[in-house]
C-alpha cells in the first residue's frame, strides 16, 4: 500500500488529511478527530508490499509494544497518545497511534536553522533542553526503558517551550525479550552508541551517550562522526577518538568539554551512569564559565516559547498559574548540591523555560525592579527591548500563536474589490480607460494574496512551497486569458468582458484557497518588520526606479483609439518587475541589522513597496510639472482613483519583487 493512498481515508474517529513525515514501514499523518474534535497526528504502520509475513508480524508486534511502553510513560517530557487501534484497508491490516499534534517543530530543525544564521545556542538554552531530555530518559530508565533512537529528529517544542522526547518505536524493555534479529541495527548510525553498532546488549548508557552526540551537535552545529553512509558513520565511531569540541568553538571552557569526553566515552562504565548526572555537571560547567565571559547574551533567555504576557519579575521565583491538565509527574525536591529540572514543577504553580533559564543560583531570579527585565549585553539597536520583559535578542527565533490576520483581511478586501471590479468591467458605459483599470485590480487583488502568502509562508516551519507555485502559475495565466478574451472577443459581443471577470474571479478565489492552507492557526515564527532598513533600502533605488516610471506611466493612459493594450500594460509590468533597483534595497536591508530569513523577507518587501510608491509620486510630480510635454496629464487630472489603483498595484510589485530577491539571496548563500 502506498502512503498517499491513505490520503482523504478515516479510520476510527481519525479523517487524514496529509502526510508530515513518513519513512520504510509507515508515515504520519495530519488528521482531523471527530470525537473529540481536535488536530492530532497519526501514526500508521504500513510494512512494504515486499515484506515478507514474518518481518510484518515482527513490525506489528514492535508497534503495538510502543503503545504499551507509551502509554505507562506519564512524563511532561514525554509525548502522550491519545489511542491505539487496528483496521483493515484495502484488504490489508494496518495499526496506527493517534497522537497530539505539536505545532512547534522539532530540535533538528531549529539546530538547522542556527547553522544557516551562522550562530551558536546560547549555552543556557543548551542546559535548559539537555536537562529536559534527561529528565524524561531517567524516567523512562526507572521503569525499565531504553528509547535507543535519542536525535534531534525525534524531540518536538511544545507551544509552551517544553521538549518532548517521542518515537519509543525500537524501544527495548528490561523484562520483555528483543525483537531485533541478531546482525539488524535499529537506530540512527550518527547518534548511535558504539555497542548499539557492534552488539545487542545494550542498556540506559546507550541513551546517554546519543544525549551526548546531540550536546556536541547543539554546542559545535555538527555531530562528531560523520560520513557519506551509515557504515562510514560506524567505522569512525568504533576505531577514531573523539573530536574536540574547542576545533570549532575554542571559546568553550575545559569543564564544558569534560562533560562531552565523559557522555561519549565508547566504554559504557566510563560514562555518566544517570542523564540528571550528566546535566548536573554540564550545567555546573557552564556556570562555572559563565563568569569569565566577556561577551555574548548575558541574559540567557529562553525565547523559544511562544509570546504570552509575563507578569512583573521580583528577587522571588517567577512563576504563572499551573496548567488546566495538571503535569502527570509530581515534583521532586533538589537535593542538597543538585541541579532542578529546567522545568522543575512545584504544587499549584509552573516554571517556564524562558524564566528558569535566567536564574542563578537554580530556581531564583536575580532582583530588578517590578516591570523590568535586564537587556542583554551588548545591547544592539535591532534588539527589542519590552516592558516587563527581557530584551530579544536578534540571534534566537521567538515563537508565537498564529492568529490567520492575513487571510482575514486579505479575505475582506477581496470581498469589497470585487464590487468595484464588476462595476469596471460589466457597465456599459465605461470607457476603454476604466475598463483597463477594472482589469488591473483584478491582477492587483491577485498581487495582494501573492504578498499575503509571502508574508505567512516565510514564518512557518512547514513546507508549503507547491501553494506558493501554484497560485503564481494561476496569477500569472489569469491576467493574460482575460486580456485574450477582452482585447480579441473569443466569443459573441457583449461576453468577452463577462468571460474576463470570471476567469479573473476564478483566480482570485483559487489564491485564497492557497492562502487559507498557508495561514492556519499554528506556531509561527515572530518577524518584525525592521523600519528604518526598509526606508533606507527604499532609498537606494528611488532615483532609477522614478526613470524608469516617468517613461512607463503613458503606458497606462496612452493607446490608440477603440483599443485595449492590456497585453501591452502587462509588458510594462513585467518590464518593470525584472529591471526595479530592489537587490540594492535588499542588500541595504540585510547588513543594516542582523536578523532572520523572515525578517529580512518581509522588511525587504515593505522596502520595496516604499520604493514604488515613492518613485510613482515623484513620476506624477515630473508629469504635472512638465504637464506640456505630457500626454497623460490630460488623464490625470479626470480621474484620480485611476492614479491610487495604479499606485496600489505598482507597489505590490515592488513588495513581491522585494521578497523574491531575499529569496534568491537565501539560496545562493545556502549553495555557498
């Protein structure tokens, strides 16, 4: 059975809708419950068409052990399933999971994203998730569990900034036999440990040291073994010593390197002999170091949680009101020279990842004012400083809800415009100048979705590159078959202009469509769109775009009687959508400030929208000036509503042309 064929199908209460992961004996699924009604991810095993009888009985028997060991895993950090259970499609058995659907990406993707920004973790935030992943392996370890597949791939960011450890799918039970074939490894050959590689009998170490590989990943941005194939990745982990953390980050101390000698020790008894052992001493390291530091992020704040509204910060622990669903492990006390968990619960009351990580000692907050918080330092311009809360820094993503703001209101000014355009085109006694700006704020209206779409898609953590592809297709076909049908009168007389409105009606609908799959309500990344670069980028071109206008403005008022170039109007457009200066103002953007591909995209856009209408004022002003050598001005001056559509639409080129160019220079710099 294919994947994709499950696609549209319900099981149980469970509808699938697509596909967000998949791998060699099955996928996972986005799917809607009906009862309740919620958003859950579902996991299917669905073994290969050439899997033999034994090997599927093997697959199953592992399945359904993963929903027993889940389900006994009460722990914050831990991922819950909602439901086990088994049916048959198309004449094949499959079992699936249904489980919550975490909205905020996994640690690979946000490692990921910190290689490209060029950065490090700060090392706060890399005892805050350690200390997380420990405290759910001891658990988990206590009652007899060996996860054996620990990567970043497999720990999600809950929208409240905690990690949760998933995937118990190759897990091995103390008091229940293995279901692995001798010779067969289970695992992922990078974070392996060596007797994971070279036998079966393997214990709670073997987890600690894939803690390790991901504490060498999260302080360095790479693991320490790697190669062109697994079997490469095993060779060097069994015969080479361990590289050095200080070959990439000679800034870290001795002590945080002891830490990462002893977690990758290839000698199980050379290891640490608990996780909490382990982030104990990592986190005492980095506090033994921190007071050396001269530089970097002083506050070490946590901003991988989503935005709420913190309260005032005392000299007492901040705390906010415990959850609805009260936390399934009760707090354990800190023993005497012990390290509490990051996100260490008391009775009635919540630590949050970003307030624990600013405390030192464990568990208080330095004293500041009410309704303060310290900046870090060195404090830069493009970090956002607001009351009651620390400074943002521009080096860490900050997450919040997503609220669907831009399909709402792209939705109601799609709404109110479509009057107009009807208006433009059906009445029978417009002229050829008002029916060439009816067909103009229809392609406009597409332009405005395209933006609305770049403007969300670059903040999501989900592909959603075909939408964006296919409502460009559509945007760019839609204008010309309408114009075909306007200017040539394919059909009877009197339809053409019926037929345009449709087709131009059609496409608008089928972009909202795409923008509603874009926009939903999930965790976002928060981009602020950087003001003063975005003026002054909006500078860098203003003078050869203004030209370039004042010779393309007569394009738009200047035809020969009894005709319609909207075929040439197009031309003008696309003329200046390739040549418009906005690399410059993008570049200006981009090394006035350090920020995210999200920022960059969006000020870029806004420096490009600043340009065009810019430029068209100054292209007006010329005209009007040296109104007797114009031949437009005679136009201008009859209708101004014919200047603001022009306006509106040339800047939502500028806006599109904005972001295409920080997208091509992400893609060239990631090829770099």
């Amino acid at each position: 059975m294919d994947v994709k064929e499950l696609i549209g199908v319900t099981l149980g209460t469970c509808t699938f809708e697509r596909i967000i992961g998949h791998g060699g004996m099955g996928a996972v699924y986005l799917a809607q419950q009906s009862r309740p009604v919620r958003t859950v991810a579902v996991k299917v095993l669905i073994p290969g068409n050439n899997t033999e009888v034994e090997q599927k009985d093997v697959f199953l028997a592992r399945f359904r052990r993963e929903a027993d060991t889940i389900a006994k895993l009460e722990h914050k950090n831990i991922l819950p399933i909602y439901e086990y259970d088994e049916a048959v499609v198309e004449q094949e058995r499959v079992a699936y999971l249904v489980m919550p659907f975490i909205r905020g990406g996994t640690l690979r993707e946000r490692i990921d994203d910190t290689n490209r920004s060029g950065s490090h973790f700060d090392l706060k935030l890399v005892v805050s998730y350690i200390s997380q992943v420990a405290d759910a392996l001891d658990y988990a370890h206590g009652l007899g569990v060996v996860h054996r597949d620990i990567k970043p791939g497999n720990l999600l960011f809950h929208l409240d900034g905690r990690l949760l450890l998933g995937d118990f799918g190759i897990v091995r039970l103390k008091a229940m036999p293995g279901l692995t074939s001798v010779g067969i490894f289970l695992g992922t050959a990078e974070y392996a440990s060596p007797e994971q590689i070279s036998t079966n009998e393997i214990d709670f170490r073997s987890d600690i040291y894939s803690l390790g590989i991901i504490l060498f990943e999260l302080l360095t941005g790479s693991v320490p073994y790697a190669g062109p194939n697994a079997f490469a990745v095993m060779a060097k982990k069994m015969h080479d010593p361990l590289p050095s953390i200080k070959d990439s980050r000679p800034d870290l101390s001795p002590a945080i390197e002891a830490v990462v000698v002893k977690a990758l020790a290839k000698n199980p008894a050379d290891r640490y002999q608990s996780a909490s052992e382990m982030a104990a001493e990592l986190q005492a390291a980095v506090e033994s170091g921190h007071s050396l530091r001269l530089t970097g992020d002083g506050n070490n704040i946590d901003l991988t949680v989503a935005e709420r509204p913190w309260g005032a910060v005392s000299s007492m622990v901040a705390t906010v009101p415990a959850p609805s669903i009260p936390p399934a492990q009760p707090a354990r006390p800190v023993p005497p020279g012990g390290v509490a968990s990051p996100l260490q619960q008391q009775q009635g009351q919540w630590q949050w990842p970003s307030q624990v990580q600013a405390q030192s000692p464990v568990g208080v907050l330095q004293a500041f004012p009410a309704g303060y918080a310290a900046p870090s330092y060195p404090y830069r311009p493009q970090d956002q400083l607001h009351p009651g809360r620390a400074a943002i820094s521009a080096d860490v993503k900050q997450y919040r809800e997503g609220k669907r703001l831009f399909y709402g209101i792209t939705a109601l000014i799609a709404l109110l415009t479509q009057f107009i355009i009807f208006i433009f085109l059906l009445s029978k006694d417009n002229t050829v100048l008002v029916v060439l700006l009816g067909m103009l704020l229809g392609c406009g209206l597409n332009f405005l979705i395209l933006g609305a779409m770049g403007f969300t898609a670059v903040v999501r953590n989900r592909p959603v590159r075909k939408f964006v592809m296919r409502a460009v297709i559509i945007a760019i076909i839609a204008p010309v078959l309408s114009g075909a049908f306007i200017a040539y009168g394919v059909v009877s007389p009197g339809s053409p202009h019926l037929i345009a409105y449709i087709v131009l009606l059609v496409s608008n609908l089928y972009l909202m469509r795409q923008l509603g799959r874009i926009d939903a309500k999930e965790q976002v990344e928060v981009a602020p769109i950087l003001w003063r670069p975005a003026v002054a980028g909006a500078m860098t071109g203003l003078l050869p775009l203004t030209i370039m206008m004042i010779f393309a403005l007569p394009a738009f008022f200047v035809y020969p009687r009894n005709s319609l170039p909207w075929l040439d109007v197009l031309g003008v457009l696309f003329i200046i959508f390739i040549g418009i200066p906005t690399p410059g103002a993008m570049m200006a953007v981009w090394l006035s400030a350090k920020m995210s591909f999200a920022t960059l995209s969006r000020s870029s856009a806004i420096a490009g929208m600043l340009m065009f209408v810019g430029a068209f004022l100054l292209g007006i002003l010329w005209n009007v000036i040296f109104s007797s050598h114009s031949a437009i001005f005679s136009h201008l001056n009859q209708s101004w509503i014919a200047l603001l559509i022009i306006a509106s639409v040339l800047s939502l080129v500028g806006a599109l042309r904005g972001m295409l160019d920080a997208w091509i220079c992400r893609r060239f710099l990631k090829k770099k």
